[in-house]
C-alpha cells in the first residue's frame, strides 16, 4: 500500500514533469529555424525591392509604348468593322513580358523574379492600356463616336406667321399629329432637332432621307440658315403657342442645331418614315450615327352620333 503523502508527492511530481515538457515544446514550436523560417537578409531584400520596381517602370514603359502603337499605327489602319484587334492584340501582348525582362534587366534582378512576378506584371499592363487607350480615343486626344441627339427631335409648320409645334414629344420615336378630316398637314414642314458631342459640335452633316406613300427614300439636306434667321420664331413659338414643345438645344452654344425641310406644301394623311444619318470626321475614323423616326398624320374621330 501507498500512503497518501507518497502518492501527493508522485502526483505532483508528474505534474512538474508534463508541465516542463510542455514549456519546452511550445518554446520549440515557436522557433523560426525548425518552423523553416528564413533569417532576414537586409541585402537581398533591398536588391529585390530594386528589381520589382525596375520591373514595374519596364512594364509601364511597355504598356505606354504599346498603347501609342495601337492608337496612332495600328488604330488609322484598321476597318471600324474589325477594330476587335485594337484590343486583343495589345491585351495579347501580355506573353511578351517575360522576354523583355530577360531582353533588358540585368541578371542581377532576373533571378529576383518568379511566376508571381509575371502575374503581378500581367496585371499592371492590362489596367495601365485601358486607361491609355481611354485617353488616347477621346477628346481632345481622339474622337471615335458621332454626335447624338442633344435632347428631342419635333416638327413645326411654317404658313408664314408663327411655327406651330406637334403635340406629341417624339421621345418613343414617333410623333402623331391629328389634323380634320379630309384635310393634310399645310404649310411648310420642318424637322427640327439638335446635336451633341464633346467636340467639333459643329462639324457634323446631315442627311434625312423621307420615305412614304408619294415619293420613297428622297434625300433630303440640313438647311444651314433657318435656325439661325428664325430664332426668335422658334423661340416664340415653343413658349407661346405650344408649351409642350420640348428644349431642343438643352446645352445652349454646345449643340448644334438642325433644321430640315420635309416638304414645302404640307403632307397628306400617312405614315412617313425618316432615316437620319449624322456623320463627321472623327480622329482617326469617320464617326456615322443613324436614326430612325416615324411621322403619322391621322384624321381625327368623327364626333359620335347624337342618338
């Protein structure tokens, strides 16, 4: 038998012991050496922190330079209807990376660089030529979209006195304007709008082709003095006589105004098809932009009968 001071003892004895052990495995567990934790090296992490920025500078280099290429080389020879490449061949250049670093970096940096290396480069390529070539295409280094409708297109009638504006606001793409039975749209009818662009907003031509049931696809011209000698007429009008008549220049002197004569003795009852087509030399294309509308001139309901 054991007393129980001799077994006290044993007991607090182990206790020592495992606690001891214990103290000495996580000491050992927390050394960098047996964990396989390299000892810092000041020089060969400044010689890496050297060559990952020499890396970053060449790929900025290449991704400008390549950028250029694309924008005033690749971009003036290339159809608009195969200007697919214009990106996924400076996107694919990305392969190209590896082999100008080998091509200009020192060995001293090449044995700096691995497969992370490569990625990271990847990256900064990708993003740095779509910002560039952001800049490159817009104004005013570049200009590769036609202008827009500034806001709404209408059409008035001209009898002489004041434009008398349509109802309806053309913002679905067609105007209807009711006029009595057995009678036609009179006077001179002009289609009115105006265009935007973020430059040359006065370099822009266009061509409104009409087509309905008494002459198809007639081509007809933007006349270059009605806004500017009717001003206070369209002006008048639209505030006057018809206050729905939208704001067709909501930009003031940065659209340029259109006006096109549709016809000069009015328009029957029907529907008249426009196909509008807006181009303008663009840097480095020609920049086009079409539109189609739709006029119908409809009788209006005869009254319902009193009985």
């Amino acid at each position: 038998m054991v007393d129980l001071n001799t077994a006290m003892a044993a007991a607090s004895a182990e206790q020592k012991r495992r606690s001891a052990d214990g103290t000495q495995e996580r000491k050992k567990r927390r050394t960098g050496k047996d964990m396989g934790i390299e000892a810092f090296d000041p020089v060969t992490y400044v010689a890496k922190e050297r060559a990952d920025t020499a890396s970053m500078w060449l790929v900025l280099t290449f991704s400008a330079v390549v950028s250029l290429l694309m924008r005033y080389v690749l971009m003036p020879n290339t159809d608009q209807a195969k200007s697919d490449i214009l990106y996924l061949l400076p996107i694919a250049a990305i392969v190209l990376i590896p082999q100008v670093h080998r091509m200009i970096m020192p060995e001293r940096f090449m044995e700096h660089y691995t497969k992370g290396t490569w990625f990271k480069s990847g990256f900064l390529h990708l993003f740095t030529f779509l910002a560039l070539s952001f800049m490159l295409v817009n104004p005013p280094l570049g200009d590769i979209v036609a202008p827009q409708l500034a806001s709404q297109w209408t059409i008035v009638t001209d009898e002489g006195g004041d434009l008398v504006y349509a109802d309806d606001s053309g913002k679905d793409g067609t105007i209807t304007w009711t006029v009595e039975r057995d009678a036609s749209l009179e006077g001179e009818i002009w289609l009115l709008f105006g265009l935007a662009d973020n430059v040359n907003s006065d370099g822009a031509e266009v061509v409104v082709q009409l087509d309905n049931n008494e002459q198809s696809d007639s081509i007809l011209t933007a006349n270059e003095t009605f806004w500017e000698l009717n001003s206070e007429r369209i002006n008048e009008g639209r505030t006057l006589d018809n206050r729905s008549a939208p704001n067709l220049l909501p930009h003031g002197d940065s659209d340029q105004p259109f006006a096109v004569m549709l016809s000069s003795d009015g328009l029957n009852v029907g529907v008249h098809e426009l196909t509008v087509t807006i181009t303008e030399d663009g840097d480095p294309w020609e920049n086009a932009r079409e539109y189609t509308w739709t006029i119908r001139i409809v009788e209006e309901l005869p009254e319902p009968d009193a009985s």
